[in-house]
C-alpha cells in the first residue's frame, strides 16, 4: 500500500514508517520538525541520540535497500496538506502529526491556542484534501483515551447504546477530557465522523492509551535509527520519568495518590495496530473506534514496578508523593473496552520488569543528557496565565 505517515519524524511516526516500510509498503513521512524545536523551547532533549530525519532515512536504506519518501511541512498551512495528499496519493494516511502533550497545552494561553490551532486546523486540512483529492484513502488517526475521562461505568469503544424515555440510538460515547490537548482530540473525532457523514469518507479514530518503550525490532538496528526517550515533566510519560529519576539517583515522584489509573501499550503493539488497522479499512462513510491499550495501571502501580527493577540492578530509589499539579480524580473506577484489535490478530507485549530494566538500562547509559531541573511539575493546571 502506499501510506502516508504525517508526523514520521516522532516518537510514534518514526517506528511507525520503518515498520510499514520493513513490511513492503510504500511510504512518505511528513513533518515540519516542531516536536524537536519544542525540545529548545522547553530546555531539555530526549535521553536518546535522535539523528536527523535525512540521517535516519539514508541509513535505513543502507541497511535494508527501502526507500522512505520525504514532505517537509506544516499541516496547519491548507496549501502543504493538500499538495502532499495531491502527490502522493496515499491509499491510507496515517495521523500523528499533532502536538502530544497535556502539559504543554495547560502551559498558558498562547500554548493552549497553539495545541487548538495546530490540531485541530491540521486535521481539517487533512480532511479537506483527501475529501477532494482521494476520497478512497482511509485515515488513521491517533486520538487518546483521555478523550473519555475517567467516567463511573465502563468504557466503550467509540460508542454507547442508551435507552432514554422508552427509545434506543446508539451514540459517540461521552467525552470528559482533562486538558486543552485531549479537548483538541475531542474536536477532531467530531469532524472527522462528521466528514465521514457527509462526505463519505472512511476513518478509524485509534483511542490509544500511554505509549511505553522506546525500541522496536526496526528502530533497535543501528543507533542512527533510535526512536526518542521523553522523560521530562512536559512530554515524558510517568514511566518514563519513573526510570530517568530512579537511574540518576533521584526520588521517584508521584503526583498525588497514584491512584490515576489509565491503558497503556508497548510501542511495538502501536506499529503492529496502524498496520492491523490499514489491512483492514472501514467501508466508505464509516468513523469507527479502537481502544488503543493493551493493559491498564496505575501511577502508583509503575512506581512500584521502577522501584522493584532498579533494586534488581542495586539502585536504592526513593518514593515520594507530590501535590498533584492537575485537576483530576487519585482514585475512581476504571474499566474500558479493548476488544477490537485484538479480534483484528493483535498478540500484545504486556509491561513486565524486564522491559522497565531495559528502560533503566538505557537511562543510566545516558545519564549525561539528564536534565534533572525538568523532573519536578512546571505546569498548574488549577491557574490560567495569559502567556
């Protein structure tokens, strides 16, 4: 197939387009680079040497003899979206182009109208064009399920049945999303059911849960090709940050309870899914949703299991609990749906204490590229700043 990777550049796009690539298809990553000027911006860097994208592309087709095609630009500006879509003529475009982070979008307001902007205004423009251009292609688009909260009954995917007043419908289910970042996915899963109504375009919105890892079979070949490794307050994820602090010497910090519960998935289950999704797209005019997660913890879980491995490799971490700097629930009910790709062949990688010393391994061989100023909170959630 020809697959459009946009946001190849990133911690999920990268894996992603080797995959794909490694397993035949044809593919163009898209990319205007943010994700590593935000890096400056934010005075930290991925504990993991990230060679550039000419580098990582050069070096893949010397080890494998695969061409990866190359767009650099901003999805946000209408005019790239569609001469990209225009030239490629993708068969499935793949949607991570967006800024990630809840963090950043809570940062102040011209943060939070960046993340709006940004992914709300790049899906559209994705919409548009393949409305036009290719209406046969399938977009896979990367949501989260933060888009649902964390409600008192189970989640579903995508979709709830209700009875109200003696009549049934079957409708999106409920959003509570938790920052100005999963509030922009919220928009996007709108408009994108709604262009697949009206338009009759085909999409699949992939829910997907906390990423963890940092190496697939591909990304693992040669140091060129390394994904990245966030572990800061802003993009690292709680794991992430766990194993960075634990190899440094520094206090395991948890905010609040730990009781916030959540999926997560191992990065080689999210190339393995994209894939699982193109092979089998939706018909034309269809939006469905996959539960992206293969497990659920909780943050204290994680905590627990980083302080286990890092006593296996003769660390003495300490955990502390930190005021949450977020507005959300320490402990609640937490059970969703994940049926889907599983149905679809998914053999999920379940997080274990040998990927977490894997994890550590990696942070104490990088230790020199630790910022440690960048563990503590720098964000409030409870105080809008103008910014």
């Amino acid at each position: 197939m020809r697959i459009l990777v946009a946001g190849g550049d990133g911690f999920c796009g990268w894996p992603t387009a080797l995959y794909l690539s490694a397993q035949g298809h044809e593919v163009l990553v898209a990319d205007d680079f943010s994700r590593r000027r935000w890096d400056a911006e934010l005075g930290t860097e991925s504990l993991t040497r990230i060679s550039d994208l000419d580098a990582r592309i050069s070096r893949w087709r010397e080890l494998t003899g695969r061409e990866i095609q190359t767009a650099v630009g901003d999805l946000a500006e209408g005019r790239f979206a569609y001469e990209v879509v225009d030239g490629f003529k993708p068969e499935a475009l793949v949607h991570f182009a967006e800024q990630r982070s809840a963090p950043y979008s809570m940062i102040d307001r011209s943060h939070a109208v960046f993340t709006q902007v940004n992914n709300v205004v790049g899906t559209l423009n994705l919409l548009f064009a393949i409305g036009e251009i290719s209406p046969d292609c399938h977009l896979i688009k990367l949501g989260t399920m933060g888009e649902y909260g964390t409600p008192n009954i189970d989640i579903e995917e995508g979709y709830i049945t209700i009875e109200h007043k003696g009549r049934t419908d079957t409708l999106p289910y409920p959003k509570q999303p938790g920052s100005f970042y999963h509030l922009s996915k919220v928009h996007d899963s709108h408009n994108i059911m709604f262009a697949c109504r009206t338009w009759g375009l085909k999409a699949t919105d992939l829910n997907q849960g906390v990423v963890y890892n940092v190496e697939t079979t591909e990304t693992a070949l040669d140091p060129i090709l390394a994904n990245r490794y966030d572990y800061d307050g802003i993009f690292g994820t709680a794991l992430n940050r766990f194993c960075a602090q634990a190899a440094n010497g520094d206090a395991i910090t948890v905010y609040g309870q730990g009781g916030q519960t959540r999926g997560f998935i191992d990065i080689r289950d999210t190339v393995r899914c994209i894939e699982l999704a193109a092979h089998n797209p939706p018909e034309s005019g269809e939006f469905r949703v996959f539960n992206q997660f293969t497990e659920q913890w909780s943050i204290l879980g994680l905590a627990r299991l980083v302080e286990k491995a890092a006593r296996s490799l003769e660390m003495e971490p300490e955990l502390v609990h930190l005021d949450n700097p977020r507005v959300e629930k320490e402990t609640h009910y937490y059970n969703a749906a994940n049926t889907r790709l599983m149905d679809l062949g998914l053999k999920p990688h379940l997080l274990d204490e040998e990927t977490v010393e894997r994890l550590l391994l990696t942070a104490m061989e990088n230790r020199d590229r630790i910022h440690t100023e960048t563990f503590l909170p720098q964000v409030n959630w409870r105080r809008p700043h103008y910014g």
